[in-house]
C-alpha cells in the first residue's frame, strides 16, 4: 500500500471528526433571556389576595354588625307535600275535582 492510499483515508476521518466540532464553533450561540413575569393588575382591578382580604373584613364587619346567618333550611319536603292526595305524578284526580269544584267566577265578583 502507497502511503498516498493511507493519508486519503486518514485525512477523510480527521475531516469527519473535526468538521462538526468546527461549525458549532463557528455558529454564534443564542442569548439566554430572563423570563419577565408580569403581575401587574389589569385595568386597574385588584388581584385575587388583595380582593379575598377586602372580603373577608367586609364579612367580619357584617357579622359584628348583624351577627352570622341562620343555615339555610332545606324545603323539599314542603314542596313534595303540597302534592296532597295526589298518589303519583299520573293521578290527577284530585286536582281535578279541585277545579270542578272550585266557585265560578260570576260567583265571586257579584254584586251583593
């Protein structure tokens, strides 16, 4: 083998490797940027702590002033027992008799 059959392969492996090393060099590298948080209000609206805060003296104010409100009472049971007699949702005769047995109109505005 000729020593010029040697150098060209050698040379293309020194090429191979040096070639990128070279090119990231050569490139120029991006800048690193500080990100920017913005918690600036947003038309001129408070954020949510400052917002919580105002509330929460406000209810404490009122709960000095007024005391604290009653618990709400559930009214599903008043409300299913207005139904009456009525034995399902399909049974209508009660109110039935209810309308034909209610005072007519003529009945209640005349004249006495």
């Amino acid at each position: 083998m000729s020593a010029c059959t040697r150098i060209v392969p050698l040379s293309l492996l020194i090429l191979a490797l040096v070639g990128p090393a070279a090119a990231q060099q050569a490139k120029p590298q991006p800048e690193v940027m500080d990100e920017v948080i913005v918690t600036a209000p947003r038309n001129g609206e408070p954020g949510f702590q400052e917002s919580q805060e105002y509330h929460q003296q406000e209810y404490q104010r009122l709960h000095a002033m007024f005391g604290k409100p009653m618990a709400a009472q559930p009214r599903g049971d008043q409300v299913f027992a207005a139904g009456g007699t009525m034995n399902g949702p399909n049974n209508r005769s009660a109110a039935r008799d209810q309308i034909q047995n209610a005072p007519r109109l003529r009945d209640t505005l005349a004249a006495d």
